[in-house]
C-alpha cells in the first residue's frame, strides 16, 4: 500500500521551532518532487514548499522563506520541514504530497499558540 505518513506536529509558542517528517512506504520517493501544503480552518490547502528529487532545489511560499527549511533522505525514503520563528499564522493542517502521483498524508496539525 502506497502512503505518506507526516509525523511533528504540535502545539508550540510563538517564536518557537518545530520538525515535520513525512515517511513514504510502497514507494521510492528518490525519482519524484516532494511538496508540504498547508490548510489553516476555513481557508484552501496552500504550498509550503517544493523540493526537487535531490533535494538540491527549492521553493518557499513567501510567507515562510527564511524561516522554514525543507529537505529530504532519500536513504530513508523521508522529507523533513523545519520550522523556525513560528507564528500564530502558521497554525494549520500540515500535510506531505508527491505532486506527479497525487498521493497526500493524513496531515499533522501545527498550532502556535501562547
């Protein structure tokens, strides 16, 4: 079976740092773009970030560059989103995504909240 598991979410204060992990099981992720979204109540599911098959490229919503950092094991067959500074407009859904495949995770809830 073909799934994307994210894992790190939580609740944290503002100006504090969480690490989200997206595990792929019954696919090799090396060869395919990887992708986190977002989904904050009421609102659309937005891109966070695009990272390439090597992990060598990168694309940041603007409301996020500088202060989050995608990357990626191929190794483990993993992507990570690292989140610094956060603030209370970060809160939302975080969910992992092959764009090529349409394959989405369950999503991970992030709340920063004080």
């Amino acid at each position: 079976q073909v799934r994307l598991d994210e894992s790190g979410g939580g609740l944290v204060q503002p100006g504090g740092s969480l690490r989200l992990s997206c595990g792929a099981s019954g696919i090799i992720v090396s060869t395919y773009y990887m992708a986190w979204y977002r989904q904050a109540p009421g609102m659309q599911r937005d891109l966070v970030a695009l990272i390439n098959t090597g992990g060598g490229s990168t694309t940041y919503a603007s409301s996020v560059k500088g202060r989050f950092t995608v990357s990626r094991d191929n190794a483990k067959n993993t992507m990570y989103l690292q989140m610094n500074s956060l603030k209370p407009e970060d809160t939302a859904v975080y969910y992992c995504n092959i764009p090529a495949r349409n394959l989405w995770g369950q999503g991970t809830q992030v709340t920063v909240s004080s």
